[in-house]
C-alpha cells in the first residue's frame, strides 16, 4: 500500500459510492495501519480483509485464486498491489469478478516500474492494456497508469458490474478526486536530480520524477473505442 493507492480507493469511494460488504484482497498491513488501514473509508459496512498469511489487518487466510466466498457476496472488492503476486492471476481476476455483486465494483491497482518485492513472491508486471483486458469480463471498465506511459509506476483497473453510459465522466471525476487528495511528491534531491541530469544526460532517465503527477484514466472495452 502506498499514498496513491489509497487516495483511488478513497476517491473511489467519493466518485461511485461503492456499497459493502467490502472484501479486501491482500489485507495485511506491511506498511503499517496508518496508510494500510482502509476500513475508516467505508463506515458502517461490513468489512473482510484477507491475505495469504495472518497478521495485522487480516480477518481470514485466502488465496485470491481461490476466494471461498459466495457468488456475487461482496458490493466493493478491492484487490491492491496483490496481482503481480498471484502465480494463476487470470484464475484471480476470475475469482474477484465471481465474487462481486451485480451492481458493485472491483478495484485492481498493481506496479509496473517497481523493485522485485517478495510477501513471498513476485512474479508479473502489468501493462494497463493487460488490466483492461483482465477486466473485460465485467459490463463497464476504466483503467490507467501514474507516471509515463511507457514506464507507468503503477497500473490500475475499475471493473463495474453494471452498464453505465456515464464512464467518461466519471474517469475524470475519479481522476480529478484523486490527485486533490494524493499531495505526495518526490524528494527534493531527487527532483533536483531529475532536472540536472536531465538537462545533461536526456531527459528519458528521469522520466519518473518529471512526470510524476501525470495520472490517465481511460474508458476500456468497448465503450472506449
């Protein structure tokens, strides 16, 4: 969990007005409750973390490729920096889509320009074309990415489980939400750094830090054509 990821869930909850029961896959707070702690964004509904190991956080043990839960149990999934983590990932994706309710939503965010990092394991990098496409199943999707295109640091999906001719709209809503509450930014030696070995070396290297608040949000799937 990081200050971007929660700032789309907390915008999130602003723009679509998710619903519970909240399951949140990948629960256990490694980060600390601070930032990791997202049950305070949903008041009153019924909340279930999981996670593959116990600790803090989780409420029971789960593999997200193999979710125990009913058929359409949970109004708000939220699946967050866990994808890249789950070795039969499309079988995942299948479980969350399963597992949402007609009408809800899931939220998928996963890294891209991102250190190996093993809780145990780490396997894939996403492109948010492949979040799209993961997402399809569901009627309505927005995808996207913070950074530069071509090296996004984190990739993200919204998959509604409703037809909603509004998605246009309600991306740059969700966009716009979300970059009011993310007040994060990087260091200042490292923006120094970017700016000076830019100007010396090309601009390329650096393209992380220079385009560090530039967030998309796309309509995926059809409607999006």
């Amino acid at each position: 969990m990081d200050a971007l990821t929660r700032a789309l869930v907390e915008s999130a909850v602003k723009v679509f007005g998710p619903r519970g029961p909240v399951l949140e896959i990948g629960s256990r707070q490694v980060q600390g409750e601070a930032v990791g702690d997202l049950r305070p964004l949903f008041p009153g509904a019924e909340y279930v973390g999981c996670d593959m190991m116990p600790g803090p956080g989780v409420d029971r043990v789960e593999r997200t490729e193999a979710l125990t839960f009913a058929d359409g149990w949970a109004g708000t999934v939220l699946c967050l920096n866990v994808l890249e983590h789950a070795w039969d990932f499309r079988r995942g994706v299948e479980q969350i889509r399963r597992v949402t309710a007609t009408g809800g939503l899931a939220l998928v965010t996963t890294v891209f320009e991102f250190h190996v990092h093993a809780y145990p394991e780490d396997y894939w990098r996403f492109t948010p074309r492949a979040i799209e496409r993961l997402l399809a199943g569901f009627p309505s999707v927005l995808y996207g990415w913070q950074g530069h295109p071509k090296t996004p640091r984190l990739v993200f999906g919204l998959g509604l489980k409703a037809e909603r001719d509004d998605l246009v709209d309600l991306a740059e809503a969700w966009r716009r939400e979300t970059l009011a509450l993310w007040t994060e930014r990087p260091a200042a030696w490292d923006r120094i750094r970017a700016a000076v070995g830019g100007a010396l070396f090309g601009r390329r290297g650096f393209r992380t830090i220079r385009r560090w608040r530039d967030l998309r949000i796309e309509v995926g799937g059809a409607a999006g054509r």
